[in-house]
C-alpha cells in the first residue's frame, strides 16, 4: 500500500512493521513540518523590518536612558531577525526529495476545530463578492505578504476584543493559522481584508465562549484602607498596547450619532467599558463603530443577518454609554499637550528624588489607582500614598529603593516604564508600567502593570 507525504507528496511504501503509518517520507520532511507548526505561515520578518526601520528613525540622542533604551530595544529586534534568518537558511540548505513537489503543499498541522469561515455571496457589499479567479492560491509568500500588510489593525482590532496585549498576539496568530489552512477558499474571495477580519474576530470569539471574560468590582483587602470611593471594576487580563504598534491607516470618519464610541480610542477606561459588553455585541460595536465596516458588512463578518447585527450594535452603544464618563472629553484620546509633558516630567522627577509631597500635589483628591491582576485599589489620593509613602520614603525601615523612569506611549495616554535599583543593588531592574489619565493638570487615574511587557514597548529590562 502507498500513501502520500504531507509536506512533499511523494510516496511512501507502507512498511510491515504494525503501527500508525508513516506521513513524511524522509527526515528532512518531518524536520520542515516541526518547523511549520513552532513557526507557522506568516513569519514576521516583514515586520521586524519595518519595526527596526522605524525604531531606527525614532532614534533619541537624548536623554542618555533614553538613547540606551532605544539602543537596546534596537538590539533585541536584530537578535529576532538574526534567528529568522537562520531557519531560512537551514531550510535552504535542506536537501530536497527526489520526487518534485507540487506548487502547494499540505498543511502540516491538523484541521481546526472550528471551520475558518468564509463569507456568502449574497453580500450586497464588496466585502465578500465571489469573482471566481479574482484571487490566485497564495503560496508562503503570498500569504506572508497578505498576513503582514494587515497584522497591525487585525492585532488592535483583536485587543480592543480581548483588552489583553498576549492575547490579541496569540489570537493574531491563530488567526493566521486558521487563514492558511483555508487559503484555497481565496479564490472566491472579493475582499481578503474583510475575509481575514471574520477569522480574526471568529477566532477571539471561540476564545471569550471558553473563558469568562466579564470585569468584576475589586473587594476589600483585608487590613487595608482603600479610600471612601466605590470600588471600580476589575479585568484581572487587563494589559497596556504600545501605540508604536498602531496601524497608521487613518481612522474612518464616523456620523455624530456614533461619536460615543469614536475609532481612535484605545484608553483604558473604553476597554474597560467595553469588555462589559456580552462578546458578539462587543465585536458588532468594535466591527461598526470602530473598525468602520458597513452595517451589511457588519452582518456578513458576524456571520447573521443584517437585523441582528443592527440589534446587537445598538444594544451595545447603549450599553456602552452608561458604561463611560458623562463627558466625551474624560476619555477621549488627544495629542498630549505642553502641559501634560511637564506633568509627566514632574512625575518622573519627583519619583527619582523620593519626594512624596510633590508627587501629592500633582494627584488629584479623588484619584484612583488600580494594579491589575493584583487585588490592590485605592479611590482616594489620601489611601493611595498612606499605601506607598513607606516604600519611598528612604528612612523607612519598608524603602524599597530608588526609582528612574523612562516616558513610553500606551493606549494613547501619558504612560511611563519604572524601573527599581533596591537597597544594596547597583542595578535599576523593569519594574512597572503606569498608564496615567490626566483630568484638569492632574492625575487622575493611575494603572499599573507588571513588567513582563517591556520588551513589547522596546524597552530593556535593566538600565
């Protein structure tokens, strides 16, 4: 009996030996499907590239940390694009088996569990038009060069779903994996872009179905005083997005009646207010309102009719109202101004002398902090620094020790990288990162988070 392997197509004679059948016909096959399933289609050399290219163009001179950083982030891309380049290599350098391949090989890795989906053709948009031969089968450079000019927004539009920076990457990618497998059906597609965002948006809907991604409101922590405010909500998965890796297409114009949910926002408390949403409203507001597709397009990417997604967008913008600030201008991302700067710089500032009272005086009374996954929250400035006067108090038996900070950009607020040089260290080690929300000259709202996402923001773990 013959089969077939499934990276070549060449045949295999079946041995005597009982057992599972082969599926490759030489070591060097099976090495190249292990290589295809640690790294599937779409490697993200394009991407490295481009983001060393740019890095290099936002090169800061000055400050020295800021130089350094920058340097180092340089370094660590080029070690990604070094390995990238050795498994070319050794792919090259494989020798190839007797019998040509065909153009296209099989997937390596099993079909999904859940169909990648394809959008009908009774769409009365250009979404998903079927125009037999419109769309050649793309082979791995094809499809890397289509995975790579949408990675950007199909990663935010994952994260605005997800409110998670290592989600949204490991659902981008899943999403790309699902693409690939179902790549033969591009020939029927009009619009790859739309038939890229419905895997997309199916794959991070699969996922909140299996996880019960609802916010929460914090508890009290036993033993310790967290203000007279009322608790606020809790997204334990709650992680910060570098703006470095925003998509530079344009946000679409949007009529005055969705302005409430306008596409450029990325801040945390829109997150944090949509994430309340039941998971297919949230992807028919982010889909409509924020990603700027039609309501028929809408409907098609969702895979229902055109009146349940309408139904679905409303009750989400609704819901979603109630859930914001009453003032459009609490949330809405602008351009830092000259004022906001020198209130960062005064933050960092003050941090770096261990001066508590010009911290205060740049915290508004009723200020709130939040430290998600942690448990801990405060609703007042009064309950916030009886909390961390201790650790930065030098002659405090708790001084944790000396604080430098670096200005980064997150979700479009003020933000910055804290880095900690503990008593008896000579080392400022990552410590956090804090996304801080400024309302009328002060700071208003302060997130903190653990520092595993530096190298996602560029930044080296020690200065």
């Amino acid at each position: 009996m013959t089969g077939k392997c499934q990276i070549c197509g060449a045949p295999i004679e079946a041995g005597r030996r009982s057992g599972r059948a082969a599926v490759y016909c030489s070591q060097a096959c099976r090495q190249r499907a292990y290589r295809e399933r640690r790294q599937p289609a779409g490697v993200p050399a394009g991407e490295l590239v481009t983001d060393i290219g740019d890095r290099v163009r936002r090169l800061r001179l000055a400050p020295a940390l800021a130089f350094h950083a920058d340097v180092e982030s340089l370094s660590a891309r080029f070690a990604q694009l070094r390995r990238l380049a050795r498994q070319a290599r050794e792919e090259f350098s494989t020798p190839a088996p007797a019998t040509p391949a065909p153009a296209t090989p099989a997937p390596a890795t099993p079909a999904p569990t859940t169909p990648a989906p394809t959008t009908p053709a009774t769409s009365a948009t250009a979404a998903e038009n079927v125009t037999p031969g419109r769309v050649t089968i793309l082979d791995e450079e094809g499809f890397a060069a289509l995975t790579e000019e949408h990675r950007r927004e199909l990663r935010v539009h994952c994260y605005r779903l997800l409110g998670s920076y290592d989600e949204a990457e490991d659902l981008t990618q899943e999403a790309f994996l699902r693409a690939w497998r179902a790549r033969e059906t591009l020939a029927d597609v009009g619009n790859p872009r739309a038939w890229l965002y419905r895997i997309a948006t199916n794959a991070c809907l699969d996922f909140l179905r299996k996880h019960n991604r609802r916010p929460t409101t914090y508890e009290p922590v036993p033993g310790m005083d967290s203000g007279d405010g009322p608790p606020p909500p809790r997204l334990p998965w709650l992680q910060p997005f570098p703006d470095d890796q925003l998509p530079e297409t344009p946000a679409p114009q949007h009529e005055p009646d969705e302005q409430a949910v306008a596409s450029e926002t990325l801040e945390l408390v829109f997150l944090t207010a949509i994430q309340q949403l039941p998971p297919r409203q949230r992807a028919a507001v982010i889909l409509r309102d924020i990603a700027g597709w039609s309501a028929q397009e809408t409907a098609d990417l969702l895979g229902g009719s055109l009146a349940s997604a309408n139904s679905a967008v409303q009750r989400g913008r609704s819901a979603l109202r109630e859930a914001l600030p009453g003032r459009r201008e609490d949330w809405t991302a602008a351009e830092p101004s000259a004022e906001d700067m020198a209130l960062l710089q005064g933050y960092m500032e003050a941090a770096a002398r261990c001066d508590i009272d010009a911290m205060t005086e740049l915290v508004r009374a009723d200020a709130v902090l939040t430290m998600p996954p942690n448990p801990f929250w405060f609703t007042t400035r009064e309950a916030l620094f009886a909390f961390v006067r201790p650790n930065l108090d030098p002659a405090s038996p708790m001084f944790a020790g000396y604080w430098r900070h670096l200005p980064v950009h997150a979700n479009g607020q003020l933000a910055v990288a804290g880095y900690l040089q503990r008593p008896g260290t000579s080392v400022f080690r990552a410590q956090l990162i804090d996304v801080l929300r400024v309302e009328e000259g002060r700071i208003a709202e302060i997130t903190t988070f653990e520092p595993h996402l530096f190298t996602a923001f560029g930044l080296p773990m020690t200065l």
